[in-house]
C-alpha cells in the first residue's frame, strides 16, 4: 500500500512538473530567434562596452568605437553602447535592450543607436532620471543629418549639463507632434550646397567687378560730360599745336557711303570718346582694380566655404570595409546555411533545419548567406557585390545565395557550381522578390526545390563582374569650389553685371530727367554753373551778359587750342545726351561732322598744320553751337553776326552793313542787341601780321556765309557743299 502512495506521489510531482515547465515556457520573454540575437549582441557587450555593427561601415566606421567609448566614460556610470543598423533593430527597441541586460546581467546605462539617432536609452540599477528627457532634447535640437557619433556626442553632453529638462523645454517649443516648426540648420554640406556655393561664387567673381567697373565708367563720363557742358571753355594748355589730344578727327569723305548728316560725325563722336574723354590709362587702371577685386573675392569664398566632406569627418579603415566579408565567410565555411546573429532572422529553428536537409542533398553546391543589405555597408547595397566578394574569400565555387531578411528578397549568384541559370530564372517571380505572403523559409525551400530540378549545366559558369561600389571616401568628399557650377556662374554673373548696370545707368537717367522736369530751365543751376544763355554765355535775360571766350582778333594758337577743346567738349556731351530731340541731336551731329571736313583735309584723325583761320574759326563756332543744341536746343538755330564766337543769338538788330544804303536785320547775341560789339577779323593765313587782319566775311569759305545772317543748318549745308560732300 505504501508503495502504490509513492508511486502516486511520484506520478503527481512529475505531472507538477510538467504543468510548470509549460507554463514557464509560454511566459518566456522573447521567441528563441530574439533571444538568440540578444545573446549574441550580449556576449560582444561583454567583450567591449560599445558595440559597433560591421554592417554600415560606410555611415559608422567600426574604428570609430573608442570615440563612442571616450563620450560614454563622460556618464559616469557604466554605459553599454550598441550601434546597430536599423534591419538589426525590431519593432520594440527598449524591448531590444531589455533582453540584453537580461542575458548580460550587468546595471547600467544601455542607449540603442543608430544611423538616424538614439533609438532606445534605458537604465537598470543605475540612477539617471534625466537620461529619457536627454534623448528627447538631443532629438530636437540636432538636424536629421546628424551622424551617429554626433548624436551619441550630444546626448552624453545634453545628459551631464544638468539641465536636460530645460534644455528639453526650449527645444521643445519648436516642435508640434511629429513635426519641427523651426528644424535646425543642418550640420554638413551636402553635394548640392556645394554645386549652389560655385554658383554663387561663379556670379560674384564676375558680377560685382563687371558691375563697378561700369558703373564707374559710367559715372565718371557723366561727371566729365557734365564739366565740359558747365564749364567755360578750359585755359590753354601744353601739347603739340598741331594736335588734337582727345580729338578723334576723321574727314567724312574718306569714309564709305553715307548720309551726309550723320556718319561722320558719329564715328568722329565714338572715336573721341574712346581716346579723349575717358583717359586710356585710367581705363587699363580700373580694369586692373576690377581684376584684384574679383582675385579677392574668390581668396575670400576659398576661406568662408572651406567643407571638403559631407559627413563627420570619419572613413572607414580597409579593416572596417571588409568585416562583415570575413565573418560571412568563416559561417559559411562551417555551415552553408549562414543567418545572420545581428538581426531578428525570419526563419526559426524549423526553418533552418529543413533548409539544412535540402542543402546536404543538392549535387550542385549551394550557400545562403541570409544577411541584410544596404547602402551603407561595404557593398553599397548590390548583393552581387556581396557574393563576388563571399567567393573571393572561400576560394570555392559555389551558387551562392544573398536572402535579405530585412527585404524577404532572394539575389542567386552561379560562381562556378554546375547548374543551369537559364532554367532558374525562369521561375516564377514570386520565388525571389519579397513582399509576398509566402516566408522566406518556404521560398528558400522552393527555390532550392527547382535547384534539384535544374537540367545539369557545364562547370565554371560565372556571373558578369559587378559594378565596383564608391569608394567610400570619394563618396562623401565634395567637390572643389572653383569646379561644376562655378563656370555657368561666371557667365551669367557676367550677363547680370551687365544688367545691373543697366539698371544703375537708368535710375541715373530718370534721376535727371526727373530733376530738369522739376526746375524746368535751370539747367545752369543743377550742372553747377553752366552757362545757360542761348547768346553762349549769359546767365538770364535779366543776368549781364556774360559771352563765351571771344576775342576780336583771335590769333592762329588761339583758334587751335579752342577749336581743339571745344571739341573735345562736344564730343563727350553727344553720346550721353539720350534725352535730347530728334532735331537738336541732328544739328549737333551735324556740327560735329562740318568741324572734321573744316579741320582734317588729310584724313588722318589729326588737326590740320596748315588749316586756314577762317577754317579753325568756322570749327570753334560749329562746335560751340552744337553744344549749345544739346543745352539749350530752342536756341541754336544761329549765331551772333558781328562775331560769331559770341556764340548762339538771342534775338535781332537792324544793322548797316557795309555796302549797303540800307539796314538789315541780323541775328545777334544779347551783349550785341545792346552795343553793338567790333566785327570778328582774321587772318588770311596762318602766318598773316596781326595788323593785316580783315573782317571774316572778306574771306573765303563757307564762315563768311553768316554775315548775311545764315543759320546753323545753312551753315553745315554750305560746309558739305564747299568740301564737296553730298
């Protein structure tokens, strides 16, 4: 009796026992896949507190960890640092965690961190309380192109400020939901940013020299236009007699057929204002202060934009780029059936030994390596990369598979292994892309299945050579600043120099049409004391009369030197006189254009040796009255009769002439509509005595036309007719 109640009590305990252990399994944490990653990611805790995955080397280098391990000593408290991928990451990454400081049984600060930020920081045994507001605040306050290093670098300074709340506070006043109101600036240049750095660099180093540079011709002309237009014809100075410096004088009919009126006077206008109002040293002087000024600006975008890479500052040692290489290879050099231990695999125990049965019974050697892949990790993301580089290594010839567990896809690479590919690729489609409901335990075992079933294939077949991924230095290297955009830059930093001066040139226009319409008549007044009188010199009607510079018996060095600078004179006023009439722009050409037929019978560009005073004469009056045209247009249709330099008249005097019985009506300037001056004499040739002159209207050529009262436009027409220009 009493052995059936032991026996009893031993069934009862053992059933107890049973009824436990079953229980206790189905309250396990984690299935046996998540545990084993934990245990895997435990055990590299256990040899190193930071733990750096070998599968992004090109975004977190594994030779960065002793970095990782200075910034975690800064905590204070032991700190377990795991970096990881996101693929090697699951649903739960606190959960993640959890389990490796249950198989690590150590207390400490655990953070999760990975290409985008912290992932999961949490604390066993160890008293932080500001640790979870640390990782909010470091979330707001770095941009999303922070690397892991950094964030991992803020977070440790955000958690040992003290003031992580309040750091979390403000940080938190630009943040709504999942969104940023106000992102900050981003930490690195991009490709991009560099490409729009050259562009603008491009547009300065030739848009702002191009634009000074003729603004300030522009200006400098204005200034001179405006002097020679205001100012009293100039003093006489040095140079040769014989010369015209600042004169451009070409004879009208040396030229091609033209309009008499017009093409020579404005090749004659052009040709002045190139070599006599814009000094030709002063020019090669601002082109040169334009060239250094560019020089400067591009010294000074070379020392402001000096990024010469996108990231951190971190590459990855030749060691780093092939780790994950050699720790495939030595797996599947002892099982051709490798998973990867970083990642939560998708085939479970079942899985893998079926997989395994089916590998051991193929006739054609085949490897699956189920290991993720992506952009960062040392294949850029191209699987045939992965198995060209898993062949090199085992030396053997093999298909090898690359089963991505993050994806579910499927990438077969035939490197040497007699099997038919033609055949395999023929399958259905559902067998290697992921994203269908089938697992990738099934359609690994499928696709092993039309393996067994693939028609025999000749040995040593092998796959096209991939592509060769980006050097990863290269990768993250930007370009030079003075390269890709920076030429279209210059062009069109040229094309807006010019437009900004454009712009500059008619806000000045408007500037001072605006002015003159403002004080209509006060032209005198605004160019700072021109002579605004039509008789050439008066001031008003009610001013006393001021005539221009006008001897009675003007020697041959006098009429040189004036005509030579009178015409100077007219030439820098007619090109930048855009705002004047039709009528008076043409008689001004047309002076212009009678003074190069009076002054330049050699056709040289040069004022004649032995041009007739009469000639000089007429010059010095066609010259003045075309600038008179171009100030005071109403009042240039004629001269003064008793002395032409007098310049343009203001009205009319009966006057007798000689002989004549009678009186006739002249024009005459406002000095002689009072008194009456002394009649302009020359002489008959350049080497006449002083007290041989006779009056002008004795002499031959076309300046004798005005003492019958001819106008300004009879007087051109005679000039043109006298030299025989039609």
């Amino acid at each position: 009796m009493k052995a059936v109640l032991r026996a009893g009590m031993v069934l009862l305990a053992g059933w107890l026992t049973v009824v436990c252990a079953a229980g206790t399994g189905q309250a396990a944490p984690a299935p046996p896949d998540d545990r084993a990653q934990t245990a895997y990611l435990a055990d590299r805790l256990r040899e190193n507190p930071v733990y750096i995955s070998d599968q992004f080397p090109r975004e977190v280098p594994r030779s960065t960890a002793p970095e990782f391990a200075e910034q975690a000593r800064r905590v204070g408290v032991p700190t377990y640092v795991l970096v990881l991928p996101g693929s090697s990451l699951t649903a739960s990454p606190a959960g993640l965690l959890a389990g490796v400081h249950d198989r690590l049984g150590r207390p400490g600060l655990y953070v999760a961190v990975d290409r985008s930020g912290l992932a999961a920081v949490e604390t066993y045994g160890v008293s932080l309380p500001e640790a979870t507001d640390a990782r909010r605040a470091t979330l707001y306050e770095l941009p999303y192109d922070a690397t892991a290093r950094e964030v991992f670098r803020r977070f440790v300074d955000v958690l040992t400020s003290g003031k992580a709340r309040q750091r979390l506070d403000a940080a938190d006043a630009g943040h709504d939901g999942a969104t940023r109101s106000h992102e900050p600036a981003r930490l690195h240049m991009t490709r991009t940013d560099r490409e729009n750095q050259s562009f603008v660099t491009g547009l300065a180093v030739t848009g702002i020299p191009l634009a000074a540079l003729l603004v300030t011709v522009h200006v400098w002309r204005r200034r001179r236009v405006r002097r020679a237009l205001s100012a009293p014809v100039p003093a006489p100075g040095g140079g040769r007699p014989d010369a015209a410096p600042g004169v451009s004088l070409r004879k009208p009919a040396a030229s091609p057929p033209r309009p008499p009126s017009a093409a020579p006077a404005r090749r004659l206008g052009r040709a002045g204002l190139a070599s006599g109002p814009f000094p030709r040293a002063l020019l090669i002087s601002l082109t040169v202060a334009a060239l250094a000024l560019s020089g400067l600006i591009a010294f000074t975008a070379s020392r402001l934009f000096t990024d010469t890479t996108s990231g951190d500052g971190s590459y990855p040692t030749a060691a780093d780029m092939r780790a994950r290489v050699d720790r495939v290879a030595d797996g599947l050099r002892r099982d051709p059936l490798y998973v990867d231990p970083e990642s939560p695999s998708a085939l479970d125990a079942a899985d893998r030994a079926r997989l395994r049965a089916r590998l051991g019974s193929l006739r054609v050697p085949v490897l699956i390596a189920a290991v993720p892949t992506s952009s960062g990790d040392e294949s850029g993301g191209n699987p045939a990369l992965l198995a060209a580089a898993l062949h090199d290594r085992l030396h053997r010839d093999a298909l090898i598979v690359i089963a991505d567990p993050a994806t579910g896809s499927i990438a077969p690479f035939n490197h040497g292994a007699p099997v038919n590919g033609g055949y395999l690729i023929e399958r259905p489609r559902e067998t290697y892309t992921g994203g269908t409901d089938l697992a990738l335990g099934s359609r690994l075992d499928a696709f092993l299945g039309y393996v067994a079933k693939s028609p025999p294939a000749k040995a040593g077949a092998t796959p096209y050579p991939p592509e060769p991924a980006t050097d990863p230095v290269q990768e993250k290297a930007l370009p030079g600043l003075f390269t890709g955009d920076f030429r279209p830059g210059l062009l069109i930093g040229a094309f807006l120099g010019g437009l900004v001066f454009g712009l500059v040139a008619l806000a000045l226009s408007l500037a001072r049409r605006l002015r003159h319409r403002l004080r209509p008549g006060q032209l005198s007044a605004a160019a700072g004391g021109e002579r605004g009188d039509a008789a050439g010199g008066e001031r008003g009607d009610a001013a006393a009369p001021e005539a221009p510079k006008a001897p009675e018996r003007p020697d041959p060095a006098w009429l040189r030197r004036t005509a030579r600078e009178e015409i100077a004179a007219l030439t820098a006023a007619l090109d930048p006189a855009d705002s004047l009439s039709a009528e008076a722009r043409r008689r001004a050409w047309e002076c212009l254009d009678a003074t190069a037929l009076l002054i330049d019978g050699n056709s040289d560009g040069r004022m004649d040796a032995d041009a007739a005073p009469a000639d000089l004469a007429c010059a010095v009056v066609l010259a003045r009255a075309g600038r008179t045209a171009i100030r005071r247009p109403d009042a240039a249709a004629q001269v003064c009769h008793r002395n032409p330099l007098h310049g343009a008249a203001s009205g009319r005097r009966q006057i007798r002439t000689a002989g004549s019985g009678r009186a006739r009506s002249l024009p005459v300037c406002q000095a002689c509509r009072a008194v009456p001056g002394p009649v302009l004499r020359l002489g008959s040739s350049p080497r006449t005595r002083h007290d041989a002159y006779v009056p002008y209207a004795t002499l031959p050529g076309p300046l004798a036309t005005l003492a019958d009262g001819a106008g300004i436009d009879q007087l051109t027409r005679t000039v043109r007719e006298y030299f025989g220009v039609h």
